[in-house]
C-alpha cells in the first residue's frame, strides 16, 4: 500500500499515474464517504489530482499493518495537509495478480 498512497501524495499526474499502473487494475473502481465514485485508473488518477488542487502539499501515509485476507485487504491512514491530520481507513480488493481492483476509503 505504499506504492498506492504514494500515488495520493504525488502532485505530478504522468508520475501519480505511473505509481497507480504498477498497483491498480486499468478499471479498478474508487468509493469514498463524500461519495465519490470512479471506474478506472485514469479517473482515480485525476480525482487525486483534484485533492491536490484542493490541497497543495498533502501527504497521504499508512499508519498501521495493511491486512490481507483472501484477495481483500484493509490498511489506516491518515491524510496530512496544513498542519492538520485526517485520519481513515480503507477496504480493497485484489486481482489474483495482486493489483488492487477495487479501492473504498472511509474517513
């Protein structure tokens, strides 16, 4: 999950993109509790590209174990932006070859 957030905290979007293609399935899908949905890599990549725009400087890390259990995982993290931390976790699925295919964020 590293690669993953990694992708959260980088600003550029060609190399956000490249974190996500090593770690997502093309048509992975992203949920998240303001609602927001998308249904590929290039979409979730732009939406992260709007936290940015949003919130210049903000980092995204894992703050515990990333659990695995039959092709699901959770992980925490928090989002660090301003000096304020926002903490959550997370819920994916994985594709028999390990990329994530599903991704929901709760926070």
């Amino acid at each position: 999950m590293d690669t993953y957030l990694a992708a959260w905290s980088e600003a550029d979007s060609a190399a956000r993109l490249a974190l996500l293609e090593v770690v997502m399935d093309e048509n992975a899908s992203y949920s998240d509790a303001n609602g927001t949905q998308v249904s590929d890599r290039a979409s979730h990549n732009d939406q992260i590209g709007e936290g940015h725009a949003a919130n210049p400087g903000s980092i995204v890390r894992v703050t515990g174990p990333t659990y695995h259990l039959s092709g699901h995982l959770s992980f925490s993290w928090i989002l660090a932006v301003d000096g304020n931390e926002l903490p959550g976790a997370a819920y994916g699925q994985l594709s028999p070859d390990g990329k994530l295919t599903q991704i929901v964020f709760f926070f």
